[in-house]
C-alpha cells in the first residue's frame, strides 16, 4: 500500500523538475484571498505563484454546458448582472455570460484585488489553461440532491465531466471531488480510470469507509477539522490520500503538517508555498 501511495503522490505533483513537494498545495476557487474566486485570473494568479492543483467547481447550464461557479444561483455578493432569473441550471450559457464576476470585491478577504469584466468561465475555459504548467486541476461537482432540478442526473452529470475531461486530453491531470457520491459512484462507472475524491463535512467518521461509500474513491478530502495524525495514518495504510479543506493560517497548516496529510486546499496558495517551503516541505 506504501508503495502504491507513493507512486500515487508523483503522479499526481507532474512537477517541470519531476521531484514531488511533500505536501502538495490546491488553490481554492484559484486564490479566492487574492483574486474574485472561480475566474480566470484567480486561476491565472494560481498558476503564477505554482500551486500544484487548480481548485474549482462546476454546476451545469440549461444547454448543460459546464460553468464555474460555487454557487447554484449566481450569487449576487460577488457578481454584478442582469434582473431576474439567477439559477444557473435554468439559464443558458449566453444568459450567464451576461454577469460580471470580477468588480465586486469579497469583504471577506481584504486583500482580494477585483478583475473587473471577468466572466463566469466554462470548465473549457479553465482546462485551456493547462499548457502553461504541469499544476493538476481538481474539479469539484457541485449537487444538491434535495433539489434535484439543480443538476443533471449523476450519469448525465458525470458524461459531461468526462467529455470535457477528454475533450482536452486531460484524464493524467485531473481530480473530481464531491460531496454527493453518487456522482463519484457514476464517475467510476463512465470512466474509471479517473482520479476521485470524497469531499465530507460532518460527525468524524473512519476516512477509508468514507472512501468506500464514494466507490473506492483514492483520495478523501475531509474538512480540516476532521483531521487527525491517526485518521490520516490509518487512512494511508488503506492506501489512500487526505487533502483537508480550506484551510488558511499557519496555526492551522501546522496542525495538518503534524498530521502528515498529502495535500492541503487553501485560499491563499502563494502563503502557503512560502510556508512550506521555509519548512523544507515544497
């Protein structure tokens, strides 16, 4: 199992140098700290400080094209745009091409700087971004199985992941998480070769059932309070990875360095690369 996790872990890192950091770094939403979140130039920003993965969700249009955004509804906190209808899965891509993503700062990071026009990107859009590194990208596919007209079904949902996945020959550089594991289970079934993660939050549970339930999903990516040094141990002797979310202050990081987790998801990716590299460990 040691074994299989470490040749995991190379895979997974694709650095120019072909040397793995020893903790990988996930720029959530791209740099949601510095940069409006899930837009291009987070991503962007991201791969300029070299964060090994691009972080990002997608939540599918009424001509299921595959759009990022965290939110179902376009969230007016954070972007500007027409009256009316918000709910991406009602509106076409031309519709969601209308708001602006960009201008309005997050008060919730002061240091984020605005990018104003950006655009709601297509998964597309963000997967051409791939020749300017070796960084992975990890995609998240949002549900909410409560309200089902959200989302596509999970076998057509997972179709379209896979599609965009091939469209850009892509299938040796991409994670897909969730939080709803029918859709890992789906994902598994459309294209099995792909790397999968279990997202959780919730009561602390056993990492390698968690990873069962979500169809023997490699990596699990619980929140970083869940994590502790003997859940991530017993975790990586079923040969599994942890990548704990978002967590964004050294007090934090070094809880989760002590733990020996594989990767950590972080709004600030450049702080956390400083980090760890005054650390020896990236």
């Amino acid at each position: 199992m040691a074994a299989a996790r470490t040749l995991a872990i190379l895979w997974l890192t694709m650095t120019a140098a072909g040397a793995a950091p020893r903790i990988l770094v996930h720029g959530h939403r791209g740099a949601r700290a510095l940069r409006p979140e899930n837009t291009l130039p987070a991503f962007e920003y991201a791969i300029r400080v070299g964060a090994d993965v691009l972080e990002l969700d997608v939540w599918a249009t009424a001509d299921d094209v595959l759009v990022v955004s965290h939110d179902p509804l376009i969230n007016t906190a954070i972007c500007t745009g027409p009256e009316g209808e918000r709910t991406i899965r009602k509106l076409t891509l031309d519709e969601v091409r209308r708001w602006d993503c960009g201008s309005k700062m997050n008060p919730e990071f002061p240091r984020q700087q605005p990018a104003p026009g950006a655009r709601i990107p297509t998964l597309d859009e963000v997967f051409a971004l791939a020749p300017r590194g070796a960084f992975w990208f990890n995609v998240e596919m949002k549900s909410q199985p409560a309200r089902p007209e959200l989302q596509p079904e999970p076998e057509k949902y997972a179709q379209l992941v896979v599609a965009a996945i091939r469209r850009h020959r892509l299938e040796q550089r991409v994670i897909v998480q969730s939080f709803d594991f029918r859709l890992l289970r789906a994902l598994r079934q459309a294209a099995p070769e792909l790397r999968r993660a279990a997202l959780y939050a919730g009561l602390p549970r056993d990492f390698a059932e968690l990873a069962r339930e979500a169809g023997e999903a490699p990596i699990v990516s619980p929140h970083y309070s869940l994590v502790t040094a003997e859940r991530v141990k017993a975790a990586h002797a079923a040969g599994l990875q942890v990548v704990p979310w978002t967590a964004n202050t050294p007090e934090v990081w070094d809880r989760l360095i002590q733990a020996d987790v594989d990767a950590i998801i972080t709004d600030d990716p450049a702080a956390l690369i400083e980090y760890l590299k005054a650390k020896g460990l990236h």
